[in-house]
C-alpha cells in the first residue's frame, strides 16, 4: 500500500515553515556540517540587504546616550545604575540575536545561533578561532582583532558572582558593566571592542551565552522586570529590507520561550513549560544531536505542530502531551542516511503513561496502530555537504517528482524529473563548484521541500 497521508498539509507546513525554534548549544557541540551552514549564513547575510552590517551599525548609533549628539535620544547600553528607566540591555539583545538567527533560519532551519562559554573555553587556539570557524572572518571582514590583547575572559567564579545577585536591576548592571559581558568585547578586540560590535560574528555566540545566563536566571527568580515597555528597533517603526520590524516589549520576553529559544548544554536539551504556539511560523522545529527530554508542562495544543528531532536520542517524560487534533512529530536522525520516523501523537493516550524512553521501535509506521498517526513527508537529502552526488530519501513512492538546483543568485543549474520513486540520487552535482546551493523539491505538483546543501 503506497502511503500518502498527510502529505499535502505537510508539504505545505514545510514550505513555508522558514523558520524554526531554537536550541541553542556550545559552538564545540556543533558537527562540522553545522559549522560550515552557520559559517555560510553570516556570508550570506551580508550579501544583498546586509543584515549584519544594519546591526553594527544601528547598535554604534544608539549605543549609549552620552556618546550622541542628542542626549535626550534613546540607547540601548549603560543606562543602569542612574537610570532605570531606561534600562533595556538584557532585551534588546535577546530580541537582536533572535532578529539575526531568524534571518539565519530562513536560509536553513536547522540552524540555531550556538553559545560560547568564554569562562571556560580561553584560549586564543580554540576551534572557535580556526581558520575554518570564525577566524577566517578576521581578514574576510577586516575585524582587526586582537585576541587576548586587552583584557580578561571572565573566570568561572565570576559567572556565578553575578548569577547570584538577586535584583534583577543589579544583575543587569553588574553583567553589562563587570567582566561576564565587557571581559569577551575587549579580549576579542578590533570591532568587538567597540560600538560596531555586532560586525563580528563572535558578537552573537557572545550574547547568545549571555542571553542564556540570564535564562538560568530568569528560571531561578522570575523576577526580572522593566520599567520601560518600548525598545528601540523594535518600536514598531524600523524598516529592515522593506520590512517593519514588530514592536516588543521587553516585558514580554523575559523567558526565551516566548521565542521558542532552549539552552543546551552537556549533550542534553531540556524542553519544558513550553505551550507550542505557532505564532512566529506554522511548524516548530527543535533539533538537537544530542538528547532532548521534552516533558514538564511541554504541550502542543489541538490545530499546533511541532517537530524534535535528534541524532541520538529523544525522551518524552511525564507532563508531555501532544492533544487530539495536534500533530507532533519525531524523528532520529543517526546520520548514517537511515531516517527512523518514529511516533506521531495524535491521541488521547498521555504520554506520561507510555514510560520512559519511548519505545521507538513500537512506534514504526508499518505498525500504525490507530490511536498512532503516521507522516512521512520530510525529504531526507544525504549526504550534506556532499562531493559526488546527494540522495533524496522521501520513505515512500512518489508518482512525480520534480528536482531543481539553484545556486545561491537564484540561477537554475540542474533539473530532473523521475517517476515512481522513493527516493532518487543526483550524480549532476558533482560537476559543481564547491559553494552552497538551494535544492527545490517538487512532489505531485507540491514544492515539498527547499532546502541548502554545500558542496565541498
Ligand atoms: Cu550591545
């Protein structure tokens, strides 16, 4: 029996799911294919509307009051202790790195901005400065850093220090002023070390750790509070590309779950008190190689969808639930090339009573047991990067496909067409220069799939 279900909604949740959610991890978790795709999105945002260089320069202009020729101006830095009231550090820059890894998304969903812990990861030869990381970005963007030349990177004892401030207006101030946020500006050096910070991409693994301190936090205290409900950029006036950026209170995202964002660390993601909403895209996508445990109040309401995805291992504790009418997917993914489509919730049997870890094997479609149901319409495209050719598993036969090759202006280089295939294999690529590409995917008429690949 040829299974088809689900497929056209799916097809059309996928294509328009640009961006996913997030779980962010330390860079030394990424696999190296992760690497090259978060190395290829900071290129490839400057190119065209140059999202990076807006953010440089839009953080130099509003950095701080004092340096302005109009002081009554709003800022985004050093406003604490003397002013409160204009306080937004914390925010504006959660809000600014979720800005740059939605831009990312869109490129490749898969893509989540990862953290660096400069408290523990010090040295001027870590992989985050190899030539095929971020170092090459030194020359490539003329960044002038100066690694370890000015300055401290923040000692363990001094994360927690500022960890256990308890109000919420001294935390701020002491991680803005004390050696946890100013130590990584001025070590780095070159533009990190002044208001054009955010020109170097170390800048958002920077905040992105930063951001996940105040998390911890946050999770801690529930305390954190401003006094200003607006923020510059994101006041509901500024133009991006032709697009008006929406206006936030910083009120409203003191968790970062409020944009779908979880901190990894140690191999583990920990997804809990998470309603899957919807509201920034119509799929949620969390994936992490590592184990993910969603459980605790982690909920996908009837009409939502969402998607975890891991190479290794996924746990659905006690206090997961997945709704009649909800459609929640998961899926290993080991990389071997063999996608394990494992269980998709849509029942009134809790979770919580299935024990744990899910049995995945109990869950193969080929059982498809009636409270279970199953879709299969991810695209799997193997192997990424690639160097001869690169496979397309769909899991079933299609009647028609329809595969295109795009390099990165837009221009078709490949188009092929099969018939009654479950998946096919593209040898043309290898006449390709190494570079990223854009494969589009066509099934029965539907564009199921547009995803990046790199050649290498
Ligand atoms: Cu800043």
């Amino acid at each position: 029996m040829k299974r088809n279900i689900y497929l056209t909604v799916a097809a059309a949740l996928l294509f328009f799911s640009a961006q996913a959610q997030s779980i962010r991890k330390n860079y030394q978790e990424m696999t190296l294919a992760e690497r090259t795709n978060l190395v290829n999105a900071f290129y490839q945002l400057r190119n065209g509307p140059d999202l990076i260089n807006d953010m440089a320069v839009f953080h130099g202009a509003f950095f701080n009051f004092d340096d302005s020729p109009d002081p009554t101006q709003l800022d985004i830095h050093f406003n604490l202790p003397d002013e409160p009231e204009r306080d937004i550090f914390f925010a504006w820059h959660r809000r600014q790195v979720f800005e740059v890894e939605q831009a990312m998304q869109e490129i490749d969903p898969y893509i989540s901005i990862p953290f660096w812990n400069t408290s523990t990861d010090q040295s001027t030869t870590s992989p985050l400065w190899s030539q095929d990381f971020l170092g090459q970005f030194n020359t490539d963007w003329s960044l002038n850093r100066n690694l370890g030349g000015n300055d401290m990177l923040p000692f363990p004892s001094e994360v927690t220090q500022v960890q256990s401030q308890t109000n919420f207006l001294l935390y701020s101030d002491l991680m803005e002023r004390g050696p946890v946020h100013h130590g990584p500006h001025r070590w780095v050096g070159g533009a990190m070390a002044a208001t054009v910070s955010p020109r170097d991409p170390v800048f958002y693994l920077v905040h992105s750790y930063i951001d996940k301190l105040w998390q911890e936090w946050e999770d801690l205290r529930q305390s954190s509070s401003y006094i200003r409900t607006d923020m510059i950029r994101y006041n509901g006036t500024y133009v991006f590309d032709g697009q008006t950026i929406p206006s936030v209170n910083p009120n409203s995202i003191t968790d970062s779950r409020f944009y779908g964002v979880f901190y990894a660390d140690n191999q583990l993601a920990v997804l809990d008190e998470y309603t899957v909403n919807n509201t920034h895209n119509p799929l949620e996508l969390f994936f992490y190689q590592y184990q993910i445990r969603a459980g605790d109040g982690f909920v996908v309401p009837a009409s939502r969808n969402a998607h975890i995805e891991s190479m290794t291992q996924i746990r659905l504790q006690p206090g997961f639930h997945a709704a009649d009418g909800s459609t929640f997917t998961a899926t290993i993914d080991d990389g071997t090339g063999q996608r394990n489509f494992m269980a998709i919730v849509r029942n009134q049997i809790p979770w919580d009573n299935r024990g744990i870890p899910i049995d995945w094997d109990a869950y193969r479609p080929q059982d498809e047991p009636g409270n279970v149901k199953v879709t299969e319409n991810n695209i799997h495209i193997y192997p990424n990067p690639f160097t001869e050719r690169v496979t397309l598993i769909a899991h079933e036969y299609h009647e028609s496909w329809f595969v295109e090759v795009y390099d990165l202006s837009g221009r078709k280089l490949i188009e092929k067409a099969y018939a009654d295939e479950a998946s096919v294999t593209l040898d043309e690529v290898s006449k390709l220069q190494n570079g990223t590409y854009l494969i589009k995917i066509t099934i029965n008429g539907n564009v199921i799939s547009s995803s990046t690949v790199i050649k290498q």
